[in-house]
C-alpha cells in the first residue's frame, strides 16, 4: 500500500484499489486505528497520535455494510469499521441486490464478518431493492447510493 491518498487528488483505478483495500483491512481488523468509519465519500481514519487522514472513495462506487438481524441491532448512519457490531457474526445468507430496473448487481451466498456486518461495493447514485435471507427467514428493504445515504444500514430484520 502507497502513502496516504490526499482529499484533493484524482481518484485513479490504483487509489481506487488502494482505498477499497484499506477499508477491507480496518473492517477485518487487519489494520489497527483509533477508530476508521466510512461517509458517502471518505474513509476516514483516526490513527491517535499520527492524526485523522481521509481518504477519498471511488467516484462511482459507494460502499454499504449491512447487518442483518433476529432480536437485537443498533441506530446508525455512518459505518465505523472499528466500532459497529451486528448480532448475526460469522454467518451465510443468500443477497440479492436489485436495480431500479430489476436487474440483480448481486445475487450470492455472502457471509457476515467478524462484526456481523456485510460490506458491500455498489454503483453509485442509484436506488435499489436489497433481499437478505437465511435459514426461511427474509428482509427486504430499499437503500439508496446517494453523496446524503447512509453507509450503516442495520435495520434489515430478519422474519
């Protein structure tokens, strides 16, 4: 990985690779910080005595983490991927993602992380149908890739 990527520079596919690894790496745990969220545009890392870095996102990808849930689950809107947790860790589920149109952009078996959580890369500016299930039980919800949506949803539960 190079040196940090700076607000103001062009977002080139090597930054893109760049940015879309670092935020797999703090989700992961993988790379340690005081605390690294995701907005509609930045990674932004707080790294202590090393200060708070942003770093821009893909132009046309959007990022989202969804944490399906049972029983319990937290209000958010920006996704910390040091600090949000999600009850259903470690765990498969059948996704499928919809355009406006109906077009699947997923349609896979995807596991949860560590944190419950299941990160997802999307296009950006767009509106979509999001279907989350597992072992008979079903969600589905609408979610939006808009600079003003959310990053955290964990309202999807599970019936």
């Amino acid at each position: 990985m190079g040196g940090f990527l700076h607000k103001d520079s062009a977002s080139s596919p090597a930054e893109a690779a760049d940015v879309k690894q670092l935020v797999a790496d703090y989700s992961a745990h993988t790379l340690a910080a005081g605390s690294a969220s995701v907005t509609s545009r930045e990674l932004i890392v707080n790294a202590g005595s090393a200060g708070e870095k942003a770093y821009p996102l893909p132009d046309d990808e959007f990022f989202v983490s969804i944490a399906p849930y049972i029983e319990s689950t937290h209000p958010c809107a920006t996704h910390s991927l040091t600090g949000c947790q999600g009850e259903l860790k470690n765990q498969e589920f059948q996704v499928r993602i919809e355009d406006g149109e109906g077009k699947a952009v997923v349609d896979e078996q995807l596991a949860s992380q560590a944190n419950g959580f299941i990160d997802l890369w999307l296009p950006r500016g767009q509106t979509f149908t999001v279907t989350i299930e597992q072992d008979g039980k079903r969600a589905v919800s609408e979610l939006s890739t808009f600079d003003e949506n959310d990053t955290c949803i964990a309202s999807m539960q599970l019936m």
